[in-house]
DNA sequence: GCAAAAGTGTTTCAATTACACCCATGT
DNA sequence: ACATGGGTGTAATTGAAACACTTTTGC
C-alpha cells in the first residue's frame, strides 16, 4: 500500500438506466429511470444517477455493470458508454464520471429494487438532480431515442420472442409518437432484423399475432470498430454518432 | 498539500489531430496525423497519440487543446470527444484515456511542427502504436468517416471561404470516394449549411467558381443537447452516434 | 475553337408515407 | 354478426443517383 501525492481528480463511473414501464396516469408505456438519494455530502439528501468510484482491478463496463446489479439488481440487456464529464465545475472536488447507460427488460424491471434511498422516476420528469446529473440524463435521452431510428436497441426491452405489436410499442413508447403498424412490419422485415419463430400466441381477442426473435446474424450498415458492450446480449453497433 | 491511498488510477488526455495533406505518391488530398515518439517506458521509442495526465484544474475538452498546442503547434476547429478508454490490460500500471479528435485546417496544418520526436503519417497507415492506440485511431477514423456524411464537419478543413469544388474535395478525400458534382452541389445548397459571399475565384483557366461561406445559424436534425467542442468555432452537432 | 471545370436540367429508381382493405380470432 | 387488432396491397410523394447538356473562362 504506497501513498503519493493527491492527484486531487478521481474518476467515478454512472449509469442512466433506462426500463419501459406504464405511466400511472395515462397508461402508457413510457421510460423510467431509477435514481439513488445521495446520503452524503455534497447535494445530500439530494437524487443522483446511480455509480460509484471506478476501483483499480476493473474495466469501465464492468464497474457499470456492478453499480447496476447493486443498486436495482437487475442485468441489462444492452450497455454502452455515453460520455465523460469532466468540467472542473461540476463538484466541489474534481471528478470525472465516465457515464454509460443502459436497457433492461420490462419484465425484469418489474421486480427491480425500489426502496427508500432508491427510487424510480419517469425519464421525462425527473426532479432537480445533483452535480450536472440533469445534463446527463437528458443527453442519455436524446442519444437513446436517436439512436432507437437507425439501430436495432428496441430488442434490450424485449424477452426472447416478441410480436410486432410489442417491438413496434417499444418504438412508439420512447419516440413518443404513433406508428404505422404496415409501415412499421414492412420496415423491420425488410431490414432482416428479426425473423419468424413460426408461433404464434393464442388467446388473444382476435387474429393471432406470430411470435419473432432477434436475429443475431444481420448486422447494421454503421457498425462502428469498437464494440462498447460488455454484456451477455451484444448490441450490434455503436454511434453514429455516435 | 495532502497526501492519500494510492488509487492506482490515473487519468490522461488524448488527441486524434486529423489534417488534409496530399500524398506524396498519388498526389490526391488525404488524412494525415501526427504522432509523437514515446521517450519512457513503457513502449519507449514507439509513436503514439499526443496526450498527457489530466491537470487537476482544467476541463477535459481544454487539456485536448493544451497538448494539440504544445504538440502541433495548432488550434483545431473542430474538437469533440470520442470515447473514454479503460480496460484493465491496456497499460501496465492502470491509466483510463479520454480521447478527443480534432480537425486542423489545411493551410494551418501546412506549418505544423514537424521533428524527430513528431512526425505526421497517413491516418490509414500508421505504424504500430504503443498501448491500445491503433484501435483508438481506427475508431477515430471510423467517427470521423461517418460524421462527414450527416454532419457539417467538412468546413472545419477550409478557411472562411471555398468554392464547392474544395468542400468536395474534402469530402472525397475522408470518404475515399468520388462525388458527382451536380448532386454534391444541389445536395449541399439545398441543406442551407453554406451560402454564397458573392465573389468569385478569378485565374482559373475555366469557369470562375463561386466563394462560399458556412451559414453558422443553420442547425443540423440532429443535434445533441449537448456541445462536446469547447472551442473557437462552433460544432453544431454531436454523435448520432453514434 | 478547344479544353476544363462550373453550373443547370432531366430521367430513373428506391424508400417512405398514407390509407384502403382483407383476415382470423373471441365474444 | 361484429369488434379488434393482425396482416397485405397500392398509389402518391420524396429524395438520391446517373448523366446529358449548357456556360464561362484561359489558352
């Protein structure tokens, strides 16, 4: 154990954390995150994105990933960096935060930890949040919602098998806007995203819907190099922006 | 001056300097950027990216600019951040790399610093690079080949004022591509990213091309909420993605 | 006049959009 | 039968691409 001289910049690593459930009021589907309340100082008492400093034996993705098993309990479905923000002031003390965020299933998320110092809240109604975590959740919004146009990230909200009508109301929850259903089908089919499991789910009040999974194989025209997920269900590609 | 727990992870900053400069075969415009020979271990005497450790009192965009000044002697026009790098293996002792890219304009880039311990290469045949940083260029390359087709990033390699013929030249020499004139000009003036000064290019054994000048009021569809550049000339947009 | 690049016009093709309409099931 | 969402067909619109053609200069 050595000791040296105070670099006085340490480096944390968050997670926005993005799950589909129903708003209490309309009923619908929209995005929630959850937030922890900060018991320390500064901005105590105050909500923040979960994280925590990044430890000496672990990669950035996997830091997210353990913040994220420790504060929800959940494992997401797709991880991918956002950003590193590193004003000088945006803390009392210099930290940079490498952010990243995250997807998980509605089924999962549903039985995610929700306790007193850790609580859901709609995405596009958080309350004031500490540090520049405002900026941050709002930057995470846009980049999921631009990147939901061109990119195949709809499925981290889903299970295995899915109908259309599902895939399509993932797409309509977090663009906030209605979609075509024969444009949409026509879309996604032609992209060869997913494919026909030859099911379908019985029981429903009228034709019934064919179940689809995920293909894995096809790939989007703007993959970048870098694949930024370290996670179980790879994501396909990056930016494009990025 | 306060001394505390080794935290075993350090930060740096490091910069992509992307410039147009024709190849000395071909004779065709092409990226080049500079590189610095590493005078410590680890991987003394191998070329990699200019950079340095994180000043505890400056922001992340200013540290790039700081090292892109001391190394090149340049001030780029385009900066934006393009990813943290982290992984546990990627150095012997632990040190997480922000990574910026940049743009430097043609002319400027002309009278770069140019040594022994600095060299410029063609961005598509760099040599093999200490730590993780060829990986960190391809990406670079990758971003920056993707951002020219949706964003406005070629005027960053101009002056104040061109001709269509010279904002094409710089997107066919990023994208490795010839451009259909008539297309490239309807394309471009019909986006409104650039208007006409007036004035004209005269010498020219043909036809005098017209002066144009980037429209700075004009914003791109998808623009982030944030502005990663933290610099003289404004980026209009971010990642999509992206 | 000729070469060479600037600039305009036109045709074709592919993708998106809007919307009409049929299909299969539960009630 | 009929309501409901699943699924197919099609015409209109838009934008990209290909390329012929005209314009303006220097030589």
């Amino acid at each position: 154990m050595t000791t040296q001289i105070e670099t006085e910049v340490s480096l944390a690593v968050s997670t926005v954390i993005f799950a589909l459930r129903p708003d209490p009021e309309s009923g619908l589907m929209t995005l929630w995150i959850p937030l922890v309340k900060r018991i320390r100082e500064p901005y105590g008492g105050q909500w923040a994105l979960p994280g925590g400093p990044l430890i000496a034996g672990e990669d950035l993705a996997a830091s997210a990933n353990h913040t994220l098993e420790r504060t929800t309990g959940l494992t997401p479905k797709y991880l991918e960096q956002l950003y590193a923000f590193g004003a000088v002031d945006r803390s009392p003390d210099r930290v940079v935060s490498i952010v990243y965020w995250a997807l998980v299933p509605s089924d999962e998320a549903a039985r995610a930890i929700d306790g007193k110092n850790i609580q859901w809240f709609p995405a596009d109604k958080v309350p004031p949040l500490a540090f520049d975590h405002n900026t941050i959740v709002e930057y995470a919004l846009w980049r999921l919602r631009n990147k939901m146009e061109y990119s195949r990230i709809a499925n981290a909200f889903l299970g295995q098998m899915f109908t259309l009508a599902d895939l399509r109301e993932v797409h309509e929850a977090v663009l906030r806007k209605p979609i075509d259903p024969a444009n949409f089908r026509r879309q996604i089919l032609t992209s060869k995203a997913i494919e026909a499991t030859g099911t379908c789910v019985i029981g429903t009040s009228h034709r019934p819907p064919r179940l689809y999974r995920y293909n894995a194989a096809v790939q989007f025209a703007d993959v970048g190099p870098l694949t930024h997920t370290a996670n179980p269900v790879r994501s396909t590609d990056d930016d494009l922006g990025q």
